[in-house]
C-alpha cells in the first residue's frame, strides 16, 4: 500500500525541523493530492515559522516548559 511506503524527503534537504514533522501529515496529502508520500508545503510553512518561536518561548520562560511537561496542569 502507498501509504506506508517511505516519504520522498528530498525536499526537505537539510531543513532542521525534518526530525520533528518528518514531512508533514500523510493522511492530509493523501486527500489533497492523492500521494501520502509526498511533502505537505502548507504544514512545512506553519511548522518553520511555529518551531523557532516555540523554542524560543521555551528557552527564556522554563516554567512554561515545566507546565507542558505537566500536561497543562
């Protein structure tokens, strides 16, 4: 089945979020274009503005990294 077949990452390169969204969702590129291999451009954008601000916050305020390891609570 195509579904698990490995992603074609070439485009990725050597984008340093790659380790954390591994391409982006299958089941999103499947409905969209039919091919769950392929890169999921919308989610990439998101994810290279969202990661560096994500660890950003996390590196100057600890305690709100404490509260996400806690669940929120």
């Amino acid at each position: 089945m195509e579904y698990f077949q490995p992603r074609r990452l070439d485009d990725c390169g050597e984008c340093p979020w790659l380790f954390y969204c591994h391409g982006g969702c299958r089941s999103a590129m499947q409905y969209d274009c039919g091919d769950p291999c392929r890169i999921d451009a919308t989610e990439c954008a998101f994810n290279r503005a969202l990661y560096p601000r994500l660890v950003e916050i996390l590196m100057l305020d600890p305690a709100f990294a404490q509260y996400l390891q806690k669940g929120g609570c």
